[in-house]
C-alpha cells in the first residue's frame, strides 16, 4: 500500500478508528462546509490522510478492500459527524470499487496517486463517437456528489458511430463509463437545494473529449479483470444502499443524542414541567430509540449474514440482494422518521441556525430522495416475496 501524508504505511488502524481521529475536524466543520458549497480543504486533506476515499478500492491498487460490516460501520461513523462528508465519502468509494474492472494500467493511473479520486454522475444528455484509437465524448452530466473533490470524471455515455447511429452493448449493460482526468470537463454550480449542499453533486460539461480505448467500463460493471475478494461480488446498487443508509443512520443518531441531552436541561416557555418530565417527550424518545436501534441492527446483521454467506460460498443470490435492498430502504426511512421526532420534541430550539438540528434535518430529508431512499424498492421487494420476478435494476 503507498505511503499516504499523515498516514505510516504500517498503519493497520480500522477504519472506524481513523474516522475518530479526526473526528473534530469533520464534526466541526459542517457549517463551513455549507457556506463553501463543497467540503472544506482541511476535511478533505483529513479524509485522504486517513485513507477514507479508498475504502472500497481494491488492496491491488492501494486501497482497504473492507467487508460490508466495516463499510457499514464506517459509513455510520461519518454520517454521526456531517452527513454531507459523509455522502461523499460513499460516492466516490462506490466508484471506486470498479477499479477490478478497469484495465490495471489505467486504474493505477487514476489510484496511483495518493489522492486518486474518481466520481461520476448520470448524463441530462451525452453521446461518446466511435473514433480512431477510442471515442470522443460530449454530453452534460448532473448529480456528481464529491465531484469537485476528484481528480478523474467518469462521463456517462451511449456509444455511437460516426453517423449518429448507436452501438450495441454487451448483454445486460446499460450504459458505458468513459474515464477522463477532472480538468478535462467545465463545472456547472447548479446545485441550489436545501440540503447535503456540501456535496456540491451539480453538473459538469464537456465537448470532444477524446478518451483513448481501454479507458471505459460497461455499467453494471463486469466481472473483475483480475483476482478480486468477496467484496466485489456486490453491484454498486448493495454497496451505495449500505454506505447510505448507515449516512443517515448516523444523522438520526446524533440528532436523537442532541435531543435527548437538550429534554434533560430545557423547560419550555409556559410549560408547567421540564421537558424531560413531559409524558409525551418520554414516549417519543423511547420509541424513536426503539426504531433506531432496530433498523442499524437489522441492517447490520443483514450485511453480517450476506458477508459471511458470500465469503464462504463465493458467490451472492438474488435472495440476499433482495434483502440487502429491503434492510437500506427500510433504514433509511426509519431514520428519517427518527429524525422528525428529534425535531419536534426539540421545538423551537431545533429552529435556530446555531443548534444542532436544522442542517442535519434538511441533510436526510435530502437523503430520502435519492435513488437509495425511494420507497417503491420496497415494493419490488415484497412483489419478490410474493413469488413474481424480482426486480434487479437496484438491487
């Protein structure tokens, strides 16, 4: 593994550990990182000093190559601290878990560095032209968290041929993935919206791009060039729905934590009782805990059991993808529901900039809305149970 600033080659610490590490770095930079629009510069030397963007990498290229549990846990971890780290941490880990199936000249090329990063996000519009030695790409691409944190763009193409008419793809792909250095495409500031604006997940353009054969991949990415761990059995979709979950997992978490200790201190104005006496405060609580302790255990224990499943077995079924699907989809709402609580039980207090409710409140309400949070995912997972044909576009 190269030798990373601020991080002895030697160093085996878990992961979780070294997101304590700097815990007060990240934690104490969540409102600054909303006025920049993008994650502070001492947030991100922090994360690539503690090796948090390679995560998911392959060990062949530098990377931890962690177990879903840790991925979880990890995710979880970031997420307690600010969700929109920690949003960016998972997109561009989730991109660069299909490094086994990139030519190994080229994925040591973008991970080579030390800062290596890759993020990508789906095109508004974009055509790749078959040309001699590769294609040239143009197009306009939006919802690329961390982007302005990466130094390779993926542009998200069909391909064409020099009159227009597209080219097949393999079986079973969608779409092709044409990799280019970040200095290769204009940025677009476009992302106005109420919450995880740190991601800064706006648009990019580019025109004529050429990128040379070799550099691309089909997504759903294909199975690994090389010898590759259990990990890389999982579709992006298992991997994106666990860091994401356990992102908003961590959100509730702290949001239930800062309530809880606001009840103990604060009495309302006009109430005849602190709040921490109040029957309605206290059944709120104790069922909000409840369902946050429910939902991390059963995505937990769901990553556990496919983990060890797939380590054993080789191989990962349409059952535990399903599952996998079901235990994201049900935690990410489950934390949102416990982050309404924190906020009405917070009452006016939750209101204030200053306080720590507003932002992470916007944070997950944001969170819910991406492809990970839609809700109709638990509906192709009960058509499942039910006996019809699953539905694996994301799951």
């Amino acid at each position: 593994m190269p030798k990373l600033a601020g991080v002895p080659a030697e160093d085996d610490a878990a992961p979780v550990e070294r997101v304590a590490r700097i815990a007060d770095v990240i934690g104490g930079a969540g409102d600054r990182n909303e006025k920049l629009r993008r994650l502070a510069p001492e947030v991100v030397d922090a994360l690539h000093e503690q090796r948090l963007f390679r995560l998911l990498l392959p060990r062949a290229f530098g990377g931890d190559e962690v177990d879903l549990v840790t991925w979880f846990n990890t995710m979880e971890a970031l997420g307690k601290l600010d969700g929109s780290t920690g949003w960016c941490v998972g997109q561009i880990n989730g991109c660069s878990a299909t490094a086994t199936a990139i030519d190994p000249a080229i994925a040591r090329k973008i991970w080579g560095d030390p800062r290596g990063a890759l993020s990508w996000g789906p095109p508004v519009k974009s055509r790749a032209e078959e040309v001699e030695g590769g294609h040239r790409v143009t197009g306009e691409w939006t919802m690329s968290s961390g982007s302005r944190h990466a130094t390779w763009i993926g542009l998200m193409a069909l391909p064409v041929d020099a009159s227009g008419a597209p080219l097949p793809l393999p079986p079973g792909a969608t779409m092709r993935v044409f990799f280019t250095p970040a200095s290769s495409v204009t940025f677009i500031e476009n992302w106005n919206v109420i919450g995880l604006i740190a991601t800064n997940s706006g648009g990019f353009k580019g025109e004529n791009i050429f990128v040379p054969h070799g550099r691309s991949i089909h997504l759903p990415y294909p199975r690994s060039l090389q010898p590759a761990g259990p990990l890389y059995k999982f579709p992006l979709n298992n991997l994106y729905g666990i860091g994401f979950a356990a992102v908003a997992l961590g959100i509730a978490r702290t949001m239930l934590d800062e309530v809880i200790a606001l009840a103990r201190e604060k009495k309302p104005w006009l109430a005849r009782q602190p709040l921490q006496q109040s029957q309605l405060a206290q059944f709120q609580i104790g069922e909000a805990e409840a369902r946050l302790r429910s939902a991390r255990a059963y995505m937990e224990s769901t990553a556990a059991r496919v983990w060890e499943s797939v380590v054993t077995t080789g191989e990962l079924t349409i059952p535990q993808r399903v599952d996998i699907r079901m235990a994201t989809t049900f935690a990410i709402h489950e934390a949102k529901t416990v982050a309404d609580v924190a906020w009405d039980v917070a009452g006016a207090t939750a209101i204030f900039l200053s306080n720590p409710f507003e932002r992470r409140l916007r944070d997950l309400r944001t969170l819910t809305q991406q492809l990970q949070g839609r809700k109709s995912h638990l509906q192709d997972c009960g058509a499942y149970l039910l006996g019809l044909e699953p539905n694996l576009r994301h799951a």
